[in-house]
C-alpha cells in the first residue's frame, strides 16, 4: 500500500488528481458518482483547499484513498509547545 504524506493544502491537487488516474476514472466520471459538474471536479483538483471536509472525504472515497490522521513523532522540545496548542482549542 502506498502512503503519502500531506503537509500543506498545496500538495492536494497532484494526489488528488494521480488517485483519480490510479482509478481509471475520468473528471466526468468522478464528477457523476459526487453529483457534481466535471467543472466542479477539475476545480476541485486545481484548488483543493477550498473543497469542504466532507465534500473531500466524499471524493477520496470515489478514487478508493482514506485519510489517516496520526501524531508527527516530536523532540522532547516539541512537546511542550504542541501540548499548549492542543490545550488553547
């Protein structure tokens, strides 16, 4: 299984784009399985941040990826620092 790691919105529109590909699946395809114009999917891949969470949770499930979220291994230094982030939500 391959895994790929997202640091920054940037990154969203190339995999995004590459699942698609993976999954022998066009915009047009893509597109009709989301209930969305093949316009709304091709701006999805150019502009991946502004696509809403469930909306992307939607199309990753259409090209077959999952989300997984986990911590980022920390120095001793880091985790006072990630800690008061997590504290201030």
């Amino acid at each position: 299984m391959d895994e790929f790691t997202v640091r920054t919105t940037e990154q969203l529109p190339q995999l995004l784009k590459a699942f698609r590909k993976t999954a022998k699946l066009t915009q047009s395809d893509v597109a009709l399985r989301l209930g969305v114009t093949q316009q709304t999917v091709s701006a999805m891949e150019r502009n991946a941040e502004s696509v809403s969470a469930e909306r992307l949770m939607k199309l990753m499930s259409i090209l077959g990826a999952e989300l997984v979220l986990r911590l980022r291994p920390t120095s001793s230094s880091d985790v006072s620092t990630d800690t008061h982030a997590v504290d201030s939500w």
